[in-house]
C-alpha cells in the first residue's frame, strides 16, 4: 500500500513526462532503459502504469470519501432514531442496492460522455448503500448498552452522543467497507477503460490493457504489468483495510479491578472483586463470602 501510494503521489518525480509520448522503439521487452518494455507506439510501459495507477486512486480516494460521509450519516441516523427515520432510510438504502452499479456507469458514459468527474460523482453517490446498513447493523446494537444509556441519562444531545460514542465504535466495520468499496471502484474503472469508455485524456490500467489484446502473443508484457498493477492496488486496499480494522477495534484490557472498552466507549466497568481460592460467591448481596 506504501508502494501504491508514493507512486500516486510522486509519480511526476518517478516517471516524468507524459505516458502519451513516444519513448524509444516499439514493442521493446523489458531492459534497463524501459523497465517494463515499450508498446506499439514505443510509449514506456513503466511510465503508463504509473500514471495509470494515480488515475485509479484519484478516483477511489474522492469515492471513497464520499461514500464515507453518506453512509455513516444515514447509518447512524437510521439506527439511532429508529421510527419511521429508520423506515425511509432503510428504504431508500434498499433502492440504491437494486441498482446495477456497473450497467447505470455505462449508461452515465454514454449520454454525458466518458470523463472522470462523471465516474466519481456517480460512483460516490452511489457506493454508500452497503456501508449505511452495515453502520445501522451496528448502531443498533450499540444503542441498547449501558454507556449509551449512561449517556443519555447525563442529558447528552443525540448529535454528541452520536460523534462522541457511535462513531468511535462503528469505524472498524466502516473502514473494512470502504476498503471492499475502494477496491470495486478501481475494477469498475478498469472495466470501463477496458471497453472503451474511459477518458481519453487520462492513461488508465484498463485501456492499457484493452491496447495490448492485439500483441498478447508478441508482447506479454503489454498486458502483464498492467494487470499485475490492479491485481496489487486491489490487493493492498483490502488488506490494508483489515489492518486498520483490527488497530481501531474494541479492545478489552484487565488491570486490577476495572476492565477499560476501547473502539471509543470510554467509560470503565468495575470488574467483580476477586475471591480468595477456594471461596464460593454467596448468592445473597447482603450476606458475606
């Protein structure tokens, strides 16, 4: 993920210039100069599977964020009002899911043209449906424990108890989401791209791949180092999601007579004392053990 990341960011110190540009002679295999060989047109392959690479994060990182903001909100609303709020947004989470991603992406391309302000402002308000109902699962179960009444009971308003105790808590399941969304987003880009309807002015992993389908027998590479790209972009995004995931996840650690819940309830339970060996609990609160 580190990998995929510096070449995002720095991919103009990395590889300069532009991956349109003819480079050397075509269809060169991989040697010193052109690390991952040349095309048909003697464009380095290196340099176009990194910009390739910064156009399928650009993407993922703005769908990503969008789909973030709109999934916890009606997520969390949803389960923390309960009532007809959750109704209505249940529904129309339910509506979005019904939606075929990838056929409504094709019909956005063709009538508004392919570009990639089109592909993010349709993917990322259009991604957030599994993170709502996941954010609801979890905000439901967390409503009914003790710290949340706790809360509620000190006069807390539901906008703090929602910042302060909700969110915390169902971060670890949203960010395994977004790593599942994110890496949706580069396959459906590369999917598009593959087919033709990309944008044009940006190099992407998968109309570097569609250029390749005619040299699969004389340049393998073509095809290869593209493919290769997606498979460790897609690769790093979810296991980098899992990570985080565990770091940020409820953690239970006992020190003397109190246990601390961490994934952002804050509060500490008093454990029960402990007994001497060999002494029985008393089912009587009044009467000694």
């Amino acid at each position: 993920m580190v990998v995929v990341v510096v070449v995002s960011v720095l991919v103009d110190v990395i590889a300069p210039g532009d991956p349109f540009a003819s480079s050397g002679p075509s269809l060169r295999p991989p040697t010193a100069d052109h690390l991952m060989g040349t095309d048909n047109f003697g464009r380095d392959i290196a340099r176009a599977v990194a910009h390739g690479v910064r156009t399928s994060m650009t993407i993922v990182c703005w769908v990503v964020v969008m789909s973030l903001v709109i999934g916890l909100a009606v997520g969390m609303i949803s389960g923390y009002r309960g009532g007809w709020v959750d109704d209505l947004l249940s529904r129309t989470t339910e509506v979005f899911q019904a939606i075929p991603l990838f056929f409504l992406a094709l019909l956005v391309v063709g009538f508004f043209g392919a570009g990639i302000d089109h592909l993010i402002l349709l993917l990322g308000f259009t991604s957030w449906e599994l993170l709502a109902r996941v954010v609801r699962a979890q905000t439901l179960s967390l409503r009914q424990l003790e710290f949340m009444e706790a809360a509620r009971s000190s006069g807390a308003s539901s906008a703090r108890i929602i910042v302060r105790h909700v969110l915390p808590n169902v971060l670890p399941a949203a960010v395994v989401v977004m790593a599942l969304v994110g890496s949706r987003v580069i396959l459906i880009e590369a999917a598009l791209s593959f087919i033709g309807l990309g944008d044009p002015n940006q190099v992407s992993l998968g109309y570097l791949i569609y250029s390749a389908q005619p040299f699969l027998r004389v340049a393998w590479w073509m095809s290869v180092f593209p493919g290769l790209a997606i498979v460790v972009a897609v690769l790093a995004i979810n296991l980098t999601g899992e990570l985080i995931a565990d770091v940020l996840g409820p953690r239970r650690t006992i020190s003397g007579a109190r246990t601390r819940i961490g994934g952002g309830a804050k509060g500490l339970v008093q454990a029960e004392p402990q007994l001497a060996p060999g002494t029985l609990a008393s089912p009587d609160p009044e009467r000694p053990r």
